[in-house]
C-alpha cells in the first residue's frame, strides 16, 4: 500500500513538473496582486454582470491595441489571466495578473491597458450599481496576439 501511494505522489509530481514546463518554463506561477484597487464590498455573484460596452472594438481588439509589451510578440503559446475590479460608475481597475505563457511579460503592461480601458456597465445588485469583479482568460497566439477565451465573474 505504501508502495502504490508513493508511486502516485511521485506521478503527480513528474506531472506538474512538465505542465510547468510546457505552460511557463522558468516563470514564477503565483498572479502578481496590484494594491491599486479597494477590495471591500465586491458583489461576488451580482444579479446582473458586469458588461463590456464599448461596442466599436471587443476586449482582445482593446487589448491587442493597447498593451505595450515587447515580449508578448515573442510569446507562442499559453495563456493571461487578469483579475478586474469593475467599480460602480463603470471604471475598471485592474487588481492582478497571472502569466502561463512561455515569456516573462510585463504584468504592468496589461495594469495601464486595463486601467485606460473604457467605462464598462457596471455590475447590478437589488436595482443598484455595485462594485463586482470580472476574470478575463486571454489565449496568447503566434506574435503575441490575444484571443478571449473567457469573462467569467
């Protein structure tokens, strides 16, 4: 029995060790947390989400526009996960950002092009703007170009 739990323990271990290596090799895994954004009162499951508004442009169009990262084009694979703060009025604030590509991309990069980002509709609550968070999935594809994968709360 010992035998078939320290096989199992070292499989697990031989398995994330090449997931690191295929997704982020040499790159820290933890988000990097901004203290920009005030974290109290966020609506975690408000009754409606919030919402991109801008409808000349998606997110990625924004993104890919805007975000000012010479290590992005050399990327080729993996993914960027930005935590966003969207504030009553609509504002957004960008509160962390996770790399699980295979380059080490400026975090504060993806900060400035989410905090210029224009006004999004903010999260409702009992008839009430509210302050909510939105998970933006990005795909980094060939020379660093960003397909969204998914907004979820």
């Amino acid at each position: 029995m010992k035998t078939i739990k320290l096989l199992l323990v070292f499989c697990i271990l031989a398995s994330l060790q090449v997931i690191a290596q295929n997704t982020a090799p040499n790159l820290n895994l933890k988000p990097i947390k901004f203290g920009d954004c005030e974290m109290s009162d966020i609506s975690t499951k408000p009754e409606k989400a919030p919402a991109w508004k801008s409808q000349s442009e998606s997110i990625a169009d924004y993104l890919n526009k805007n975000i000012k990262d010479k290590q992005l084009k050399k990327a080729k694979k993996g993914k960027v996960v930005i935590a966003v703060i969207i504030l009553p009025n609509g504002k957004p604030c960008c509160s962390s950002f996770l790399n699980l590509t295979n380059r080490e991309l400026n975090p504060y990069a993806f900060k400035d092009a989410v905090n210029g980002m224009p006004d999004w509709t903010p999260a409702m609550q009992e008839g009430k703007e509210v302050k909510s968070i939105k998970m933006i999935v990005l795909d980094v594809q060939k020379k660093g170009k960003l397909v969204l994968t998914d907004t979820g709360r």
